[in-house]
C-alpha cells in the first residue's frame, strides 16, 4: 500500500480489476472452522495445529486488514460462560497461540439447537465484516489529506468512489449514496478534454447508475429520475473525438437502456409507476440513441472495402484488458491532452470504426424498441406503442427480415386507418409495398398497390402513376418495375422471385375483402325502397367510383344475396383484350373514370316464398383482370363501404358545406347512402271487407257480425278462406267467457272457440259480392276487440312472368258488451207492507221488477220461478210477462203469493231461482232465446205462536 503521494502522478481514476477485486478476491472475514471439544485429550497438539493453520490464513492474505476468526465445533453441549473453569483456561490459551482477540473465537455445538447457534454466528460474521469495511473507508480516507488539486484531481474521484463503494458493502446505503453523490461532482470537476472525454462519461455513467439504484432501493424514484437527468444533460454534449461520435451514441443509448432497466426492476419489486413515467420512455430514447448511432456510424464508418483492419491490432493489450475504465488500449496511462503518437492515434481510430460497421445496429434497435414496446402496451399508451411498432417495421426493413417488417406494419395499419392518420398511413403503406415487392408477394403487392392509389394515399400523382402501371403489370402477369430507394441486391433477388411467378402457373385468383383496406374503387349499394311487394320487380342500383390517377376497365360485377337464386340477375360482364385493361378512354360499361360515379341498375322478380322476408346483399364483387393473366376479386361486404366509409359518412352528416348543381345524370357520391336490404311484402289486396253489426253486444246473447267480402280482381280469386273471432293477444279471461261459432241457432256453450280459423269460402269471381253471418257469445261484460281477416291466392304477371301470389285483407272491430237488463227482488205483505222477515205458514208476497238496460228492443219470451224445497207456492205459478216488449228504461213486474212452513234454521231459508227467458227483438225469427237464471235472497222465517185469519 502506498504511504506517500508526494510525487505521485495518478494514471487513471479506475483500475478495471478493483470493483472485482473486493467483491470476489479480497475477503473481508476469513473464518477457520477446526473440529475441539475443551475436554480434548491431546489438547496441545490440537492447539499447535489449530495456530498454524490460522498462521497459513494471515500469510496468504499478505498483510491486508482482513479480519480472521476461529470456530470450534464441538460434540458437547458446552456449560453456561464461567461454570467451565477448564474451557475458559483453554479459550484464553487458544487465543493467545493464535493470535486472536477474544471476540474472534466461536463455538458451534453439534447439538440439538444448531440452527440458532448458526444464527448467533451469522450475526457475529456480519459484524466482523462491517469492521472491516469500516477500517477500509478510514484507510482511504487517512489518504485524503496528502492530496492535492493540481495533481491529484483523479484521486479525489477514485478515493470517493471508493469510500461509497466500501460503504455500500457494508450496507449502509444511505452513505453509499451520499458518497457516489460527492464523487459524481468531482467526475464533472475534472478537465475533460477529447483525449479523456471516454473515461470521464464512462465513470459518470458508473456512479450514476450506483446513485439511481439505491433511490429506488431507498424508494425515492423521483431523486433517481432528477439525477438521471441532471446526468443526461452533464454529458449529452461530451461528444469527444468527431470520427468516433458514433461512441457518444452507443454511450448515450446505454445510459437510458440501464435507467430503464433499474426502473422496470424497481416496479417489480413493487415501485408503481404511471401512464406518463413509466420505463418505456427510457427504452424508447435508447432506441432513438441507437439509431443516431447507426447513422453515425453509417457515415463515419463508410471506408471502401480495400482498407484493411490495422496490424498490430491497436486494441489489444498485454493483459487482454485495459488497466483504467475508460482509457484507450493504445495510450493506456497518458494524461497528456497532446497526443504523442498521431499515426497510433489513427489506426486506434481506424480500428474502432471498422469494429464499429459490422455491429447488427438494427437488432439493438429493435430489442430496445421491442423493450419499450411492451412497457407501453402494459400502461396502455396505444398511440406510442403503435408508434414504435412503425419504427420496429422499419428497423426490420432495414435488416432485410422483409416478412416480420410486413407483419408489424400490417397491424399498425389498421389502428391509423380507423383513426385517419392518412399521411402516416400511405408513408407506412410505401414501406410495406417495398417490403411486398422485394419478397415478391403478390397479394400483399397487389392489395397495397390498391390503397396506395386510393383516396387514403397522399402521394403525389406520378407516383400514383408508377403504382398503377406496375400493378397493371402484375394483373397481365408481368414482373412489376422495382420501387424506389431500395437495396440493390435485395431488387436483384426479387427479381429472380417475380420471374418464378411469371413462370409459375399456380392459382391466378386473388380476393381481397376491401372493408379492411381503403382500394381505390368504392362501391355503395342501395334499394330504391325499404319494401317491395311481391307482384312488384325488386330494383337497386350499384354505383362505383375510381380514385386511380387513369380510367382503368373491370371484367365483371356481380352481386351476392342472402338467397343464391338472385345471384344469376345480377351480372354486369364485359370482355376485352388483355391489353385495353389501361385503355385510356371512357368507353365501355366496365370503365370506371376517376372522379366519376358510374351507376349499374339491377331488376329481378322477388320469390313468393319469400314474402314477409328479408332480402341482403351479402357482397358486391367486382373483378379486375382476367383469367388469361391474373385476377383480382375487390370484395365488399353487404352493400359496400370500406375502412375509411363510415367516418367519411359522419363527416358528411355534419357538413353544411353546400354542394355544387351537378348535371341530372350524376350525383354527389357523399350524398348516396347505402341500403344493402329491403322487405318483400305482400301482393296489395283488391278486395273490400265490410263488418255489419247492432252495437253494444248484450250478455250471453248470439250477437251476429255480418260480413261482407266483395271482389274488385281482374281475375278470379281462389281458396278464400276466412278467419274470424276474438283477436289474440287480448286477456286470457276473455278468451275463456267468448264464443265464435257460424250457426246462431246452436246452442253455444264454453267448448266452443274464440277464433274459428281458415274457414273456407271457395272462389270470388270478379265483382261477386259474398255475405257470411258470425255469431258471437259473451259471458262478461266489457270491451273486446274481434278480428276478420280474409285470404286468397291469384294469378299475376310480372315482367312477363306468372306467379300465384297470396292476398289477405284483415279488419277489426271492437265490440261493447253490456247487461241486457237489471232486475229487483222484494218481500211484501198481502196487504203490499216491506218485509224484512217471513212468519212460517202465513202467506206473503215475492215482487220482482224487470228494468231493460239495453239500447235495442228486448222481447221476454217468458218467465219462470223455481222454488227451493222450503218454500210452497199459495196458487199456481204463472209468468205474467210472457212476450212482453221492453223498449230501453222500461220494466215488467211480476208478484208471487208463497207460503213457508216452519223451519229450524233460524239464519235464513233459500228461496229459489227467478229465470228469464228473452232475446232481442228482431224481423229475423231465428234469433235464439236466451236464458238468464237470478238467484233469488234468503229469507229469514219466525214462528208466530197466534195468527188470526179473518
């Protein structure tokens, strides 16, 4: 060790072996562990081996400070300290012939309690050690004192880093941290000139790291990113030498990629971070560092391949590593800032620099990229991570790894597409078509052809231009002329796969589901009803718009329905020479102008079968090329539309931008909305359904609803057939107290249904009128609503074709139910004084009343009264209101003399029933006779013991 730095000229601030040095081959704590119980018979010669051994230990440790402690390990349990006279004579004894403190010597019993023995000893290492770390700082601090600031400038650094780096073995962090705090200071004291630039930034970089690992150990990430900064700006601008900048960018991308990586560790052991701080950004710069540092070195590296690498190797050394971090191998130790050697200067750097054009930067770049991807994408942050997957693309394309570079741009696209990103998108959308080319993909080429010369695209029209010509190309089964800017051995490689495509006569047939791309042809589809009947042609129209910089032909538009049948009535088809597919001229129906909406109008005859259905286009495809050269199907789905419609749809909603007058034949294409289904409804009906009837309908009785169907068809209508009843869907109650039934004159009871179905009528000649009574039973009072609805099949041509159509006319009508009449009961005297109460075996007196409630004529046909057991009629019982007429308000009164005999039941004895037979009055002799039975009260009967008849 050195004891005087008088004359001392430092070399460098680091020794490259010292950090390795005290973490792996100076021993802070060397422990013997020798086998003696106190009680050893030969204890002397155990002693003397014991001392010699440790005498062995100190002399391979060459005089360093490290501290060496014995353990004895012993069969027997030993005595609590004091009791065992012998042990302690011996400790002392052992202590002495090896020269040991008292502190340092242990005993490990191997007894039933050695795990905490182990503990105990734990402990005691820990505290050595700790010692000794303290001993080292002091050493090094004792040696602060002879130091000066002209000539010992780098000693100040190396002895504060290494006072923090002691300090944080013996973990105690917190003046580790302060210390790497001091040393970071004195690294940016120094003089930096281009000479030392490299060893200064690598120190830096060194203490910066130890500083912002232990803010995050200390969880304190705010203090580990503010000196992550301050550190950044400290050394962005210590470039050092020109020629060898592309360093400085390594270096650079190193720094932020160690900060990321402290930071992501961090948030695994439990740091949280956020959306706007997280590691991804860290990555991110380093990737950016790294692309600079491609770049640089793409420039400064740029040697012809005639230079050769520099023999001897200027970046060998004797030991095969440097003595100082930071210093170059060919002037290792030289502080002077003039270079003595200019021409070693040269080859040094000429060496680094070829070293430096075979590095894969593009594989450093992705991984950093593929790094801050992730973390991204794990704080959902989708615009930036969408960002780096572009520059991950591109790296690839770079790296000539074509089919992943293709892959990545694939999935970006579809997130700028949704979100309008055009000019992002045609510059993503040129790469992946490089990319297409020089792989000789031919959907891929074909499909990004197609949007590249969409309305998305924002190149200009020559590249337009190009981009048609060799896709036109690629469609009459030529090799496509190569894209610009791209590697020429890679082009000279495609071409060899283009000429095998040519050659090849695989499958030529290519779909492309246009509503994931935005192509330069759009297609809207739309009905010209929401509904057509059935004896009516369906009519839609097609229109298509080019957005190409040329008129370009099409071979074939067809359209698809959810029912093939139609399929065959929609087929536009044009042949022509192979050679006219660019023909610049706008003739010819499958020509599509830029700029102009073409219009194709469909017609065809909907199915019977499929009335009351609903009829989808499920594709509209439109084929380019030709099956002599290859084919390209755009398909869209249902009527059309593509990536980029809908919001182009929205925009358009809520525009008020006022449109120009177009000529009557053309049409604003953000006008046309598309209507990819319609309804096919029933044939109009030409017949009339009229319902005849003597509202309100009276309690159980046959109310008739006459109706009447009269035909207006040209031809005969067949299979009529007739439904009619209580409209379904109304209250179950109802359902159960109505009756339906043809014969008014049957006797109706609850078997009878509601509705009477499909009741056949036959056929209606032209004109013939048809007259069908329905009668209808209530049992409940109220409202009810009655369906008649009336079916038929016909004959009819339609564009020259007969089909047999099914007509219905429905009608409904609600119907009031009410009673028919209301009817009072009473007791009375023979001299006609109320009752409340009858004597037994003295005559008394039964009224009833009859009051008509209904708006028509009621005829009672009769009346009748049924007695219960316990009453006695005192005269024969005659109806005195037989065919009485009862106009609405008016009432029919009978009178009954009954007699009761005695009776035990003193709480009221039955009387009976009062029926009443009646129906409306009516010419129509058939009206059935309804009766109505009424329940007639309870009578409570006293016994009189004296009755006087006089």
């Amino acid at each position: 060790q050195r004891t005087s730095y008088e004359w001392y000229i430092p070399k460098g601030i680091l020794k490259t072996g010292w950090m390795n040095k005290h973490l792996n081959l100076v021993p802070a704590l060397v422990v013997v562990f020798y086998e003696l119980d106190w009680d050893e018979p030969q204890w002397k010669e155990k002693q003397s081996e014991c001392a010699t051994r440790v005498e062995i230990v100190r002399q391979s440790l060459q005089g360093r400070n490290t501290k060496v402690a014995v353990v004895l390990i012993q069969k027997k349990t030993p005595l609590p300290p004091g009791e065992d006279v012998i042990a302690s004579e011996r400790a002392a004894a052992l202590c002495n012939a090896c020269d040991l403190s008292g502190k340092s010597l242990f005993v490990l019993p191997h007894t039933d309690h050695l795990v905490g023995y182990i503990i105990r000893l734990e402990n005691a290492f820990y505290e050595h050690a700790q010692t000794y770390y303290y001993t080292e700082i002091r050493r090094v601090k004792s040696h602060k004192e002879f130091l000066n600031k002209t000539t010992h400038q780098l000693l100040f650094v190396r002895h504060q880093f290494k006072i923090a780096f002691f300090s944080e073995l013996k973990q105690d962090t917190q003046n580790a941290l302060k210390n790497y705090r001091t040393a970071y200071n004195l690294v940016h004291e120094l003089r930096a000139h281009e000479t030392n630039m490299l060893e200064i930034k690598t120190m830096a970089g060194f203490i910066n790291y130890k500083i912002c690992r232990l803010c995050f150990q200390h969880n304190t990430p705010l203090d580990a990113i503010a000196q992550f900064r301050k550190h950044i700006d400290l050394c962005k601008k210590k470039i050092g030498s020109a020629e060898l900048a592309f360093e400085h960018a390594a270096w650079m991308s190193k720094q932020f990629q160690a900060f990321g990586d402290l930071f992501d560790e961090a948030i695994k052991l439990g740091l949280t971070a956020i959306q706007t701080q997280n590691p991804g950004f860290y990555y991110q710069q380093a990737a950016y560092y790294a692309q600079e540092r491609k770049q640089l070195a793409s420039v400064l590296c740029n040697h012809d391949s005639s230079v050769i690498y520099p023999n001897p190797d200027p970046l060998e050394t004797q030991t095969g590593v440097l003595d100082f971090y930071g210093q170059r191998p060919w002037r290792q130790g030289i502080l002077s800032f003039d270079l003595s050697d200019p021409e070693k200067e040269k080859m040094g750097i000429l060496s680094l620099q070829l070293k430096e054009k075979i590095v894969l930067h593009s594989e450093l770049i992705i991984t950093l990229l593929s790094n801050a991807v992730a973390q991204f994408k794990k704080y959902k942050c989708p615009r930036m991570k969408s960002h780096l997957m572009v520059q991950m693309g591109e790296e690839y394309y770079y790296a000539k790894d074509y089919a992943k570079a293709l892959k990545l741009l694939d999935y970006v696209m579809c997130e700028y597409r949704s979100e309008g990103w055009w000019t992002l998108l045609t510059s993503i959308l040129t790469t992946a078509l490089k990319c297409s080319y020089l792989m000789a993909q031919l959907k891929d080429y074909i499909t990004y052809s197609l949007e590249l010369l969409g309305r998305a695209s924002t190149l200009k029209e020559d590249q337009k231009s190009r981009i048609e010509k060799n896709l036109i190309k690629v469609l009459m089964n030529e090799s496509p002329d190569p894209e610009p800017d791209c590697d020429a051995a890679a082009v000279k490689a495609s071409q060899k796969l283009w000429a095998d495509c040519v050659s090849l006569a695989g499958s030529n047939v290519f779909t492309i589901e246009v509503q994931d791309f935005i192509p330069f042809v759009q297609c809207k589809a739309k009905f010209l009803a929401p509904s057509f009947h059935v004896d009516v042609p369906v009519q839609f129209d097609v229109y298509l718009r080019a957005d190409c910089p040329h008129p370009i032909r099409f071979s074939k538009l067809c359209i698809s329905f959810n029912n093939q049948d139609y399929n065959q009535y929609c087929v536009v088809e044009e042949a022509y020479q192979k050679s006219d597919i660019l023909e610049q001229s706008s003739q010819g129906t499958m020509c599509l102008v830029p700029g102009k909406t073409r219009k194709f109008t469909f017609r065809f005859v909907a199915k019977t079968e499929d009335v009351g259905k609903k009829i989808e286009i499920t594709s509209v495809d439109l084929i380019l090329g030709s099956e002599s050269g290859r084919c390209v199907i755009l398909n869209w789905r249902g009527g059309g539309g593509d990536a980029a419609s809908s919001q182009e749809a929205l925009q358009a909603a809520r525009s008020f931008r006022r449109r120009p007058k177009l000529p009557d034949n053309e049409v604003h294409w953000d006008s046309l909305t598309i209507q990819a289904s319609t309804m096919i409804i029933y044939r109009v009906p030409n017949i009339s359904v009229h319902l005849r009837h003597e509202p309100p309908a009276l309690t159980n009785e046959m109310y008739c609803l006459i109706v009447t169907v009269q035909s207006h068809e040209e031809t005969v209508a067949k299979d009529v057939k007739l439904t009619a009843g209580l409209k379904p869907g109304q209250d179950a109650n109802l359902t159960q107290k109505t009756q339906v039934t043809l014969h008014g004159t049957d006797a109706c009871d609850d078997s009878f249904p509601a509705l009477l179905p499909d009741i056949p009528v036959g056929d209606l000649q032209p004109g013939e009128k048809l007259e069908k009574p329905i009668y209808i039973r209530c049992g409940t009072v109220g409202a009810r609503m009655f369906l008649v609805y009336v079916s038929y099949l016909i004959n009819t041509i339609v564009e020259g074709k007969e089909i047999l159509c099914k007509c219905h006319r429905d009608e409904t009508v609600t119907i009031e139910t009410v009673f028919p009449f209301d009817v009072a009961v009473k007791f009375v005297s023979t001299k006609l004084e109320h009752l409340d109460r009858v004597f037994a075996d003295i005559p008394f007196l039964l009224m009833t009343d009859i009051l008509s409630a209904s708006p028509w004529p009621l005829t009672i046909v009769t009346s009748q009264l049924q007695l219960s057991a316990s009453m006695t009629p005192v005269d024969q019982l005659e109806s005195y209101v037989e065919n009485v007429v009862l106009q609405t308000g008016e009432s029919a009164s009978e009178c009954f003399c009954l007699r009761c005999p005695p009776v035990t039941n003193a709480s009221g004895v039955a009387t009976g029933c009062y029926i009443i037979s009646w129906k409306r009055s009516s010419p129509v002799e058939s009206v059935p006779v309804v009766s109505t039975v009424i329940t007639l009260p309870h009578v409570i009967v006293e016994s009189i013991p004296l009755h006087v008849n006089a």
